[in-house]
C-alpha cells in the first residue's frame, strides 16, 4: 500500500509539473493569453446572437436570454473539441520527454485534459457571474448534473483525443476527416437549437450525435421547467466508454510507431 501512495505521489508531481509547463507554453507571461481564453466564448456567442437578430429570431426557450442560451450550448462544445484537440497531439508533442521513467503517456495526456477543463470552467463561472450580475440568470435547477454532463463532455473529448491521435499515425489523411466532421457535430449538437423544436425525421438522424445529447442534457439540468424529450443519457455514456477504450487501445498498440516517427 505504501509502495502504491508513494507511486500515486509522484505521478501526482509528474502531471502538476506537466500542467505549469503547458500553461506557460500556452498562456506564455503575458495577459493577453488569458483574456483570449475568455473571449473566445464571448465572440462565439456575440456572432450567434449577431445571426439571430439578422435573421429576427428570438430565443429558443421562452423566458431565457439568448446569451444564456447559447452559453449552455458552447460550453460543453468547447469542451468537447478542447480536449480533444489538445489530447490529440499530446504525446507526439512530448515524447522526447517519455524518456525520463517518471514519465507516463498518461500523464501528459491527463495534464493537458485537466488544464482545458479548469481554464473553460472557470471561464464559465466568470461569465455566469456575469450575466448573473447583470440580471439575466434566473439561477441553475441542478448544478451537480450539469456538471455531470460538462464531465461527459470533456472524456468524451479524450476519448476522441485519444483515437485521433494513434489513427493520424496510419493515416495521414484522417486529420481532414475529422475536420469535416467536427464541422458537422458544430451545427448539430444543439448550439442554436432545442432537438425537440425539430421534425421527428431529422431528430432521428441527429439522435446519433452524443453532444446533442450532451447538450441537452446540460439545458434540462440548467434551467427550471425544461426537460427535453430528446434526451437520451445512456447513449453518450455509451459513446464515451466506446471512444475511451478505442482510445486507449489504439493509444497502447501505437506507442511504438509513435516513439519512431
């Protein structure tokens, strides 16, 4: 036991040390990293409200500013694509320092997935104080399954992450692939929408995409009086075990070709 907490110490210290080296590589010493990691949101956000007015639509639930409504529908969409972006290249990036025998995959891999997923959270509890501030947050119906769902998101990112990263290896075309459709998942995972204000054909089509899901479920734990039909939670949780064991497969089979490359 005590040869197990001493190994869970220094991979602890191994993935603290990763994440400090990330966040300078990413933020660098200046501010102006950080403000971008909170404005990145707020353009997204300001462009889907720009194309609501154009169009002269309103909100998609009654009662709920379109700011909030669209904040429930990015946050677990950056998320998502966040992680997996970050997972992605992660080892490849890193691997002269797989060298030093403290240093696992897994490690790298989980350091990157944690600073994503804290530098957006705490983007998210900025803005909610925020709109909260300024009158147009009516409180959350249940912070704790939102937070569940904003978790599913992120290792359903890993997963991905993960597969992306050993499937490039043997195809260097996948890389475009997996632009084409994460450009799909963008405008299908319910960022503009509510999936049960759509004709039942098309929901039976995008009922194969687990962020739609996702944020669904972040919108019927989010805001009071709202449960959507649509909502299936064992389907992501599916694809996410799906997508985690193929990732960490693929990831294990491919370690080899990737210390070669």
């Amino acid at each position: 036991m005590a040869a197990f907490l001493e190994a869970l110490r220094v991979q602890v210290r191994v993935v603290r040390a990763f994440i400090l080296r990330e966040t300078r590589t990413r933020f660098g010493h200046s501010k102006l990293g950080y403000l971008w990691a909170f404005f990145e949101p707020m353009i997204y956000m300001l462009s889907m409200i720009g194309i609501f007015w154009v169009l002269d639509r309103g909100t998609p639930l009654p009662g709920v500013h379109l700011l909030v409504f669209f904040f429930t529908g990015l946050m677990p969409w950056l998320i998502f694509t966040k992680i997996a972006g970050a997972v992605s290249g992660s080892i490849e990036a890193n691997k002269s320092l797989l060298a030093y025998p403290q240093v696992q995959p897994v490690d790298i891999v989980v350091a990157r997935s944690l600073l994503e997923f804290m530098t957006l959270f705490l983007v998210g509890v900025m803005y909610l104080i925020g709109v909260g501030y300024a009158g147009l947050l009516n409180g959350i119906e249940n912070v704790l399954r939102v937070l569940m769902y904003l978790f599913l998101a992120a290792f359903l990112g890993l997963g991905l992450g993960l597969l992306s990263g050993a499937v490039k290896l043997y195809w260097p075309n996948w890389s475009t692939f997996q632009s084409v459709l994460m450009r799909i998942m963008f405008f299908t995972s319910g960022k503009f929408f509510l999936a049960d204000s759509l004709p039942r054909t098309l929901q039976e089509w995008l009922w194969y995409n687990p962020m739609l899901h996702v944020t669904e479920g972040v919108r019927s734990a989010f805001f009071r009086g709202f449960e959507s039909r649509f909502l299936d939670p064992a389907y992501p949780v599916l694809c996410m075990l799906l997508l985690l064991f193929l990732g960490l497969a693929s990831e294990r089979v491919s370690r080899g070709k990737l210390m070669r490359v």
